[in-house]
C-alpha cells in the first residue's frame, strides 16, 4: 500500500468488482494500471485507466506491461469465462505454460486465476488481495443502510452461517437462504443468483412474498478459498436479487466480504426495505 | 412381524411407497388394512385391500378402524398433503387434538405424519418402521442391476454421501450430486427432484450430456430424521429422473433406504445404463 510498492496492477476479468478495485484503489491514493483479460472485459470503465489489453494466454506481455508500468503489487480481479485454448493468442511463455494453464483451467475458473497470479509471483511482483488493495471495500461489522435484522433473523443468520461453513469446508458453495429456521437453498454449482431464482418455486408458507419479506441470504469466503482472488461480493445487483425474491436481507462476515460500494448498497437496501448485515466472524 | 402382533395396519398418504409396503408385507404373508387417507391418496390399488378411507382431522375413527380389523402393529407411509383444517371433517378426538395439529402441520409434513404415529401409538398400537414392515424394500449392499459404478464414480459416491451427512447432521436436507469431485447440486427445501432439474442448466463442461453420462446421485437418511416415516426412497421415476439430466448413476446407504420395486429398478437402470448402487454404510 505504500509509495515504496509502486503502482497497483490490476489483471482484470468481467463484472463489477474489478471496476470498484480500480476506483477506490485510486481513492485512496495509488496509481493503479489495469491489464482488462480479451473476452472477459466489455465494460468500459477501462478507459478511465492506464491499461493495456491482453489474453489469459500472453503470460510473458502480462508481465512486461506490468513492470513497464512500474507496477510493484499485482492483483487479479473479476470473472474470467474460461478461454478456448485453441484459439487462444498465446506469447512465448503463454506456449511454454500451456499444458499447466489447461490443467488449472479444467480445475475450475478460481485454479485458472491462481495459476495466473502465481505466474506473476513467479516473476518477481507481489500478490495481494482485494481486500489490501481496496480496504474501503472490506465489509464491516453491524448493520449497513437502515434497515436492521430482528431477533428471529439473527437466528437464521447464525443457522446459515452454520450451514455455509459446514458445505464451505467441503469446498461446495459460499451461499445459503434460510427461513425461519428452515433452509430453503444450498449452493453448488450453480452459483448464488441462479440458487435465489429457486426460492419463488417454493411453496409460499416456506419463503417471503411480495406482501411479507422473509429469509436471509447469507454469504462466506470457503475455508479453502483464497482471499486474494475468491472473496464472497454483495453488490446493488445482489440486494435487488434477494429484493425480488421476497427475503429480508442479506448477510457476510465482517472483514471476509466485499461490499461494492457501500453507499449504493445502502441505498439500495433501504429503498427496498432489506438489511445487509455484518456478522462478528 | 409375528402372527401374534396381528394386521399389519397402513395409514397411507400418496405416491408409490404406501402400495410397495403393503404388496411387500402380503408377499410376507402378512394381512394388511389400509386407511388411505381422504384428499392425500388417488391410486386404486387400495381396492385390493381390506380399507376405511378416512382424513387426518378423524384419528378416533383412524384408531376404531385400526382395531376393528385387528391390527397390532401401525405403519404411516406416503405424501400427505397438509390439509386445509378449515375444511377437514373432524371426528371428536380430532377437534380435540386440533390445535396441537395444527401446530405440527406448520413444522412440516414430516411433523404431522409423526404426530398422526403418535396418536396411534397413544391408543396402544405399535409403531413399526417400512424396514420392519416390509424388509425386502431395503437397500442391499451392492450394485442392484448389470451396471456397476467405475472407481471414480465410487470418489464421487464417498464425496457425495460426506456431503449429505453433513447437510443432514445440520437438517438440510438429504440428497447431493457430485460430478468428477465437484459438488453440483444440493438439496434443500426444494427436493430431489427439483434438485436434478437443475443439473442440465449447468455448463457442459462441468455435467454428463446425452452422449457421455456423469455425475452421481446420493441420498441418505439425515441423522435427525425418524427412520419409521422418512428413509430416502428410490424407484423407477427416480432412476428415470437421474438419467433424464444425464447421472451415471444413484448411490443410497444399504440398510438405510428403500427400494420400490427392486426388480422394476433394476431393469430401469439396464435399460438407460445407469448404476444403483448400495454402499456400505
């Protein structure tokens, strides 16, 4: 974070985050310059930086446009969809790391990111995480906006926790709705927006409706998940999918979530009269 | 089981379990009464069988029924829809038990059946398991068919069944699907079926196709759970429903699940090419 660690390289996959990163690394100071990933990027908020674009597969121009940008720490944020690598435009060193690159690849899409950043480690920058990059984006402990969880909610905080630790610690998903003691989805595979759109199917006695908000989204970094690539995110996005089926709120670990960005989150969730809820880790 | 506990007497809700129970307790030589229950059951196999229909606001009558055809030993088996007990014919026992009735019906289904047991066994009847009633529906240890499951299907069964121990020690719910180590599906509120619904609408790469099946259904009984209403069941839908979104096959635990019919599923699983598969428990 200091001067001394010069510019923040951001090697940058689609969504959100990677946006929010870039803005509140440069508010808080830093020069920060981007490396957007070909096919993964299409927002335009890269134009506001430095940056030079590139594939997953041109490791050796990663590097040199990084330390030609004086850039001394190094992170990688964003989704990145798993590249064809047939068609990949690779670099010499690309050729060179290949077969380990499609063996991360078919690992999953968080190997493929680790693969990378180490790529990068390998090569003299250092790795950091989001949350040392852009600590404004760190969740806190408490209530965030205005509305704040009931008695009865905080208990099905706490039982979400519970079961999102227990499937977390078997590497299975970061994501959990339960309902008055009564968990209504689990995530696997299928990823935290797609697990939401299941709750209207359920019978109504079981989840909230337009009329009554009930339920809790809640959302926890894996065990085994690495904190420089795999924080779990809430966004504006997140609060209006939980809006729109019917919970009443939404709630990570202070210190282990990303929340982008906090005052549009807070609107948000007060417009739509959801809490967002820091929980004690 | 013996002859001195007299009729097998089956309380029966919906689907295929309750008329498995009562063919597998006559092929026992065993006498079986049936009271299929009003609004709950619409299969005409009853009439083969000695019955009195009657609802689940009657319990007196249920009892009277119950005794009056000499039945010693009490089964309840079958989806029961929870009833609108605004409408339910009520019998005297019932108005009195109405309120606590109520209140277990609003815990779930599970929680009525097992109230429903309870009153039975209030009147002096013996509660007895499906595994006791009618023990050839229980899953043996093995492969049940021709198709047996290769080693890496065996990682996924052993990978699945940790998984939904864990849920279940934590009342998730008590089916997963694993797919070469990665956790794909996981039950909740939703259901088995529900569940497997949604493994086509993962990307292919990660999920078995028409061409190639992959990936493995498990089911076990939460630890929590009451082994005389709610042991995980298989049949024939289910083994068609595993290979309609492209599972290489169905894992349960040997002597902790049932089998409806297990000749019928055997075929089934021949003739689409999946395994069934008892695992040691």
């Amino acid at each position: 974070m200091s001067a001394g660690n010069g510019s923040l390289g951001l090697i940058a996959g689609g969504g959100e985050l990677p946006r929010a990163v870039a803005m509140a690394a440069r508010a808080a100071g830093r020069d920060v310059f981007v490396v957007p990933l070909v096919g993964s990027v299409t927002e335009d908020w890269i134009e506001n930086f430095p940056h030079e674009w590139l594939t997953p597969g041109e490791p050796g121009r990663i590097i040199k446009a990084l330390k030609g940008a004086g850039v001394g720490e190094v992170l990688m944020a964003g989704k990145v969809d798993r590249p064809k690598f047939s068609e990949l435009k690779l670099d010499a060193k690309g050729m060179l790391l290949l077969p380990k690159a499609v063996a991360a690849a078919k690992k999953g899409d968080d190997a493929l990111l680790r693969f990378i950043v180490g790529i990068c480690e390998d090569a003299g920058l250092t790795a950091i995480s989001v949350a040392q990059a852009a600590p404004a984006l760190v969740a806190d402990e408490g209530t965030l906006g205005k509305v704040a969880p009931h008695a009865e909610h905080r208990a099905d905080i706490e039982r979400a926790f519970k079961i999102v630790h227990a499937l977390g610690a078997l590497d299975v998903g970061q994501a959990a709705v339960v309902c008055d003691g009564l968990p209504l989805a689990v995530e696997a595979a299928e990823g935290t927006d797609a697990m939401l759109l299941r709750i209207p199917l359920l019978r109504e006695s079981l989840r909230g409706t337009a009329e009554k908000k009930r339920g809790v989204l809640a959302k926890a970094l894996k065990p085994l998940q690495d904190a420089k690539t795999d924080m779990p995110v809430v966004g504006v996005q997140t609060v209006k999918n939980a809006a729109a089926v019917f919970l009443a709120g939404i709630a990570v670990e202070a210190g282990a979530a990303l929340i982008l960005d906090k005052a549009a989150v807070a609107a948000e969730a007060d417009r739509l009269g959801l809490f967002v809820f820091g929980a004690k880790p």
